[in-house]
C-alpha cells in the first residue's frame, strides 16, 4: 500500500471520528472455551489452544497465554510501524519485531508471596531494514511507539473487571 493510499482510506474515518467521536467507540472482543487444563481460542482467523506453560507444568503441546501476549504486542507494532513508515513514505524492507518478557513463576505458582504475578519486564526490540536517515529512524520508532495500542495498553494499565455468570454466555 502506498501513502496516498493509505490516507484515502483513512481520511473519511478520521473526519467521521471528529464530527462524531461516539463513533470511534469499538468494542473488541476475545473469546475462549476452557475445558480440563485448556482454554481454546477463537482468533477471528483460526483457534488456537493455549494451556500450562512448561514452567507452570504443562507439556508445550498448547501455546501460553504469555506467549500470546508478547505475539499481539510484536504483532501490533509491526502492523504500526509499517503503517507510519507508509504514511511518512519512508521504504520500509523485512523489518523484524522481537518481545521478550521475563516472569517468575514462583509468583504464578504461589511458591513466593512477595513475587508478583506476572511479567516483571518486557522488552520491544525493532531491527528496522530501511535507509532512512537517523532522523527519519528515530521518527518512525517514536510514532509508532506512540500508536501501538498494545504497547500503549500495557504501558498505562486499563481496569479490568472479572465477573463471574451463570450459564452459557
């Protein structure tokens, strides 16, 4: 897609979400089947299984939940960086995106009361393939640090609330 493209098709949106912010509103929405040890996952554009980690007894047969954390996290600034270096036309090759997350999981396990559950640190790695110059690089990453709604969402915490219903949902 080419930046002119890319701004036709976003233009109408963003003049709709100005005149109509209400509009902008979107719910998104995961769903999930536990059964035994496993929750099975639709994704939209297939099902994935995910289980028990290694470290927390599982087998490696199902993906961990972790894991799919760190992959929407890679997979949103990816989406991100090749839609700001579009619209900034800057050439763009096969760039790389690595997440990698540290956790102690005597905290998930309750071996250690003091150890949080969950990640301690993630880390966000782009190796950009391009011959933009330093200025154009560190606009890119700055940008697109910025729109990452993933990353931006785990930078700033969003309440999240976990209620229980009776019954098929």
């Amino acid at each position: 897609m080419e930046a002119h493209e890319l701004k036709a098709a976003q233009a109408p949106l963003k003049e709709r979400y100005r005149q109509d912010p209400a509009a902008a509103l979107v719910t998104l929405r995961a769903e999930g089947l536990a059964e035994g040890l496993a929750c099975r996952v639709s994704t939209g554009k297939a099902l994935v299984e995910a289980g028990l980690h290694r470290a927390t007894g599982g087998d490696g047969s199902q993906v961990c939940s972790g894991d799919m954390l760190l992959e929407a996290l890679v997979a949103c600034a990816g989406v991100t960086l090749r839609a700001v270096a579009t619209s900034l036309g800057i050439g763009l090759g096969e760039s790389r995106v690595v997440a990698e997350g540290v956790l102690d999981f005597r905290g998930t396990l309750g071996v250690a009361k003091d150890v949080p559950v969950g990640f301690q640190s993630i880390r966000l790695t782009v190796a950009l393939d391009t011959d933009a110059d330093a200025e154009q690089r560190a606009t890119l990453l700055r940008l697109t640090e910025r729109y990452c709604v993933v990353l931006q969402t785990l930078r700033a915490g969003v309440p999240v609330v976990l209620e229980a219903v009776a019954g098929p949902y």
